[in-house]
C-alpha cells in the first residue's frame, strides 16, 4: 500500500517584486492556511516520508511553514525540491510520483505544487473512494488543498490514472467550517 498527499501551495502575492512569477511569495492569509494544513497533517497520521517541493517560492514557504506547525509531533521526512514540478502537467507529475524510489523509497509521500496540474491529476488518479471528497475535489484544488489518495500498489511505479482510492480532501476552507 502506498499513500499519496498532494498539497497545493497557499495562497499568494499577486505579484512578485521580481515579476517572476516563481517568485511569488505567500500572503498573510497563505501562511496562516500552510500553518493550518500543517497542524491537519500533525494531528492525522500517517505521515510523509518523503516530501518533493516545487522550486517555487511559494512551494517551499507553503512547506516551510507547515513543517514549522508539525515537526515537534511528527518524524522528519526526507524534503527534496525538484525544479520539474513547478508548471508540471499530470504526465510529469504522475513521472515524478513513479520515480519517488530513490533513496528511500517513501511509502508515503507529499507532493507540494501548482495547479492547473496538480488537481488535473488528482482527478486523473480518482479510482474510487470518498465520493463527498470526490465531488468537492471535482470542483477544484484550492490554496491549500490537500487531496489523499491510497494505491494498492507495491511499487511507486505502478501507480497508475483512475488507480487511486481518494481517501479525503481537505482545505483551509473547509476546516474553517468545522
């Protein structure tokens, strides 16, 4: 069994000073909703091993601050951040996910990136499951969100679309609401 957390950054600034667009860094409301998906992620185990960021500034501060939230209740996964992942469509990010072998091989593992891709494949991977989350998912990924997925795999390689069993969607939004 492998598990799969696929986060979307938080919520940005509209611009960067640079004007690069992977420059863009989190709002005041980003960080409070990377906080809040971390303390989530602290207080529901299990828990990554292994976490691959985009380079994006607002990747990694929507990892830092979440590791911030968690990492005195939580092991310490192994962090990577890959270039490939910021614009990633779902083939590359579905590539990414089956190449998550090395060194560790994670049996679980967070994805930290962008849409559109990020929720392009997350309703790509959506075999069966929760069907609420599955209809809240179908919507969008929002800032934030946070989408689980469990295979019933051995291998990350054999992670495949329509294969994922959608074990929960998750948002600032709605555990605001709770």
């Amino acid at each position: 069994m492998r598990r799969l957390m696929l986060l979307r950054h938080a919520k940005t600034e509209t611009d960067a000073p640079s004007g690069r667009d992977q420059d863009r860094r989190l709002d005041d409301r980003g960080h409070k909703d990377a906080a809040r998906m971390g303390d989530w992620i602290a207080a529901h185990p299990p828990f990554p091993d292994t976490v691959l960021v985009s380079h994006a500034v607002r990747a990694r501060q929507t990892w830092d601050i979440a590791w911030e939230a968690m990492k005195d209740r939580v092991p310490a996964p192994q962090v990577e951040v890959l270039p490939e992942l910021y614009g990633a469509d779902p083939a590359q990010i579905l590539d990414t996910i089956r190449t998550a072998t090395a060194p560790a091989n994670p049996k679980r593992l967070l994805l930290i990136g962008h849409n559109p891709g990020m929720h392009e494949v997350a309703l790509m991977l959506t075999g069966g499951g929760d069907a609420n989350a599955a209809k809240a998912l179908g919507d969008n990924l929002p800032t934030a969100g946070l989408a689980i997925f469990d295979f019933d795999v051995k291998d990350w390689d054999d992670v495949a679309y329509r294969r994922g069993k959608l074990v929960l969607f998750v948002s600032p939004k709605l555990l605001r609401s709770d």
